[in-house]
C-alpha cells in the first residue's frame, strides 16, 4: 500500500512527485492508511471519482510531507524491467523509478 503525493519541493527528479510506501492502517504504521482511505478505497477508479486527500488527516503525514502535499491512496507493486531498473507500480499504471540509483553492492567473496 501507499501513495502518489505531490506538490513535495523536496522531491528528487525535479517534477514534485514521490510514490509513499506504508501499511493499511495507522495503527500498524504512523503514516499508514487513514480509515476513511481503506473505507473509500476504489483503485481501479478513475482518478477523477476519486476521494483525493484523505492522508492530511494524519497528523504523522502533514508533519513529514507538509499540509500542501495532494495525496491519493494506491496499491503498489514492484516490477524490473528489461534494464535492469526496479519499478514501483500501482494497479492503476501510475509508476516511478529510484530517480537516482543507489551505487552497486560490493559482491561478497565474488559471490553475493
């Protein structure tokens, strides 16, 4: 679970946007799911009959992504593609990539 939230200036990729994982459910997780987000959740939706902005209610998520932040609750995935990049997707095909990779782990013992 997570979300698409935007209008985040301190955002890495320069377009505003970050994917947000977390539990379904804020007794579980702090930034976890509202209740009004696992109520209303409707993932295969359009976007524009959807409930927008129901994680400001969060106490935890206005303090790390501030009360401007627009949010929508998704179902997320992982997924690599033919170039090796790890992808994080949502069932409704809003998708994003690491916008910078982490360096390479040292193999261990030229193995791991």
């Amino acid at each position: 679970h997570g979300r698409e939230v935007r209008q985040v200036h301190s955002a890495a990729g320069g377009m505003g946007m970050v994917l947000q994982l977390s539990l379904a459910g804020e007794e579980e997780d702090a930034e976890g799911w509202t209740k009004k987000e696992l109520s209303g959740y409707d993932g295969w939706g359009h976007d524009s009959s959807r409930k927008w902005n129901l994680a400001r209610e969060a106490d935890a998520f206005r303090a790390k992504w501030g009360a401007q932040a627009v949010t929508l609750q998704h179902r997320f995935y992982l997924h690599v593609d033919a170039q090796d990049n790890l992808w994080l997707s949502a069932e409704d095909g809003c998708e994003g990539y690491l916008a910078a990779a982490p360096p390479a782990r040292p193999k261990v013992f030229g193995l791991f």
